[in-house]
C-alpha cells in the first residue's frame, strides 16, 4: 500500500488535520475559555497591540487604554507620547504608539468616523485587503480581525505558536504565515465555521504554549508525538 502523501493535495480536507484536532481537543478542550467578542475596531486595536506581548500583559494594555482615554476617539487625538507610556506593557511601545495613532487617524479620514463596522458589508478578501493597507498590520491580525470580532468570518489567525507548531508537525512546507495559512485553510475541513477555526487556533497556540515550546519543546511527554515527524525525530535513539 502507497504511504499517505506528507501534504495533501489542495482543497482536500487533511485527515492528520482532523486527528491532530482531536488530539488537541482531548487534551485542553476544557481549557480553551470563551472568546470575549468585540467589536472589530476594539480586535484591531488589541491585535496590533498584542503582537509579540503575552496574551495577560495585552489585556491589561487593553484595559489602561480604556481607563485613560475612555474613548477610541480620544486614544486617537491623544499625542503619541501619552500613548505611548500607557502602552508600556506591551512589547515595541515606541513602535505601536505612532502606529496606533496613525491608523486611527487613516480610518477616520477615510470612512468619516471611527469605527471599523462597515466591514461586515464587504467580502472576506476585500476586509483582508483593506486592514493590511495599514503600517504593522499584517495577516495575522487581518486574519484576527475578522475571524476573532463580530465580523465573525473563515480565517486563520498563524501567530509565532501557530507557525511553529504547524510547521514542526509538518503540516504544511516551511513559509511565512500568509503562505502558512492560505495552505492550511485548503486542508481544514469546509464545515469548520468560523467559530471553529477560532477554537482550533486556541487549540494549537495552548499547545505551543505548553509542550510545543519555541526553544524546550516537550516531545517525549508530548500528545502528539505519534503523529509529528519533528518529535520522532526528537526522541529517536
Ligand atoms: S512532538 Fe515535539 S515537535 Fe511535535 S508537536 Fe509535540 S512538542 Fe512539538
């Protein structure tokens, strides 16, 4: 019998995707809280906030901006360095400030006020499109924009756990994580709703927060180890 091909082809819903799911869900299914669904505007705000600062450390974040400025408005019209210093918590502050600011300011000028809501109006692409134009907003937090807010659409979020994870399961070829997750939503199966593809991107960050480690990952105690190439490798010998 042929040995089942390492990826799949295309637009295939992927069986090791499916049993690596399950695997996930028997082991932190009770662990994945419900997702606190904002508003797009207030998911954007958190996700260029929270990119390379713990999931703790950007809530908290969330929470000074409020109790600062009370409004989005006033976080806008706030000058940088005041942003700036109440953002401490969050990692590359002097960077996120200025772009913060801007991208308030951008959204305002163009749509007439600041909100993000007239999103839900556009086709998931088109949302994509239109939030990357924006400086540090890549696809990861496009892909949490309208995956994670009320816009509730198909996305998934490929963060430095997603990607790593991923990639050390093999399944998908090493690339960046636009390419990383234009493959994997090829091999996810089409009933995974949108909620559901938020609940399996919960399921693989908490799992490259626990054994799948970017520098110690824990693959002899790990509950995938029978189906990751990477592990086996790890623990061979
Ligand atoms: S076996 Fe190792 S490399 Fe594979 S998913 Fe588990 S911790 Fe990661």
């Amino acid at each position: 019998m042929q040995p089942a091909p390492l990826f799949p082809e295309a637009n295939q819903p992927d069986p090791r995707l499916v049993e690596i799911d399950a695997l996930l869900e028997a082991r932190y299914g009770a662990e994945v809280k419900p997702r606190e669904v904002w508003d797009p505007l207030t998911q954007f705000i958190y996700s260029i906030l929270s990119s390379r600062t713990k999931t703790e450390d950007s809530h908290q974040v969330l929470r000074d901006l409020r109790a600062r400025f009370g409004t989005w408005e006033n976080l806008r019209d706030a000058p940088v360095a005041e942003i700036e210093q109440t953002i401490q918590a969050a990692t590359f502050a002097d960077v996120k400030a200025p772009q913060l600011k801007t991208a308030l300011q951008q959204i305002t000028a163009r749509y007439g006020s600041l909100t993000l809501d007239f999103l839900a109006k556009y086709r998931t692409d088109k949302i994509r499109q239109w939030l990357e134009q924006f400086a540090g907003v890549g696809p990861k937090t496009s892909a949490a924009v309208v995956n994670f807010s009320t816009l509730r659409r198909r996305a998934l979020c490929v963060d430095s756990h997603h990607l790593r994870v991923t990639q050390r399961l093999r399944l998908t070829p090493r690339a960046d994580a636009a390419v990383t997750e234009e493959r994997l939503m090829r091999l996810v199966p089409e009933s995974w709703d949108a909620e559901r593809l938020d609940h399996h991107h919960s399921l693989i960050k908490l799992h490259g927060q626990t054994y799948c480690t970017f520098d110690q990952p824990k693959c002899a105690a790990c509950p995938l180890l029978a189906v990751c190439p990477t592990g086996q490798r790890n623990t061979a010998g």
